[in-house]
C-alpha cells in the first residue's frame, strides 16, 4: 500500500514542481509596451463582452460573476 502511494505521489509532486517553476518570467522593460497594448486585455470590447456573457449565462447556467444569477432557460 505504501509503495503503490509513493508511486503515484512523486509524479503528482514532480508535475507541480514543473509547473511552479515555469509560470514565472520575467519582462524586459521594451517588452512591457507590447502587454500593456489595449488588444492584450480580455474584456476591450465591451459589447462583444457583455453578448459572451450573456451566452454563457444563459446557455450554461454558467454567471462570470459580473450580472444577476438566474437558471439557464434564457428567460431573464
């Protein structure tokens, strides 16, 4: 039982491992220009934003957060 344990926990450990270390870069300072542009954040477009939403919400039952909770029939 412990050794079937320690086998599945070192890859489960390792994968985590990995994937701390490379979520972190570091940006050059002429880099940051690029991220800062406006078609780099996710909501730009407020309508397009607000129709996503809304699919979502009343597809999926599936609220972002941003507009009022309800079921997902689409009759709000």
């Amino acid at each position: 039982m412990i050794r079937s344990a320690r086998c599945c926990i070192l890859p489960v450990v390792a994968f985590a491992l990995i994937a701390t270390l490379t979520g972190c870069s570091t940006v050059k300072p002429w880099q940051r220009g690029l991220l800062a542009d406006p078609i780099m954040q996710p909501d730009r477009n407020p309508i397009a934003s607000a129709l996503e939403e809304h699919v979502f919400f009343s597809r999926e039952a599936a609220n972002g957060g941003r507009s009022v909770g309800g079921g997902g029939c689409g009759c709000n």
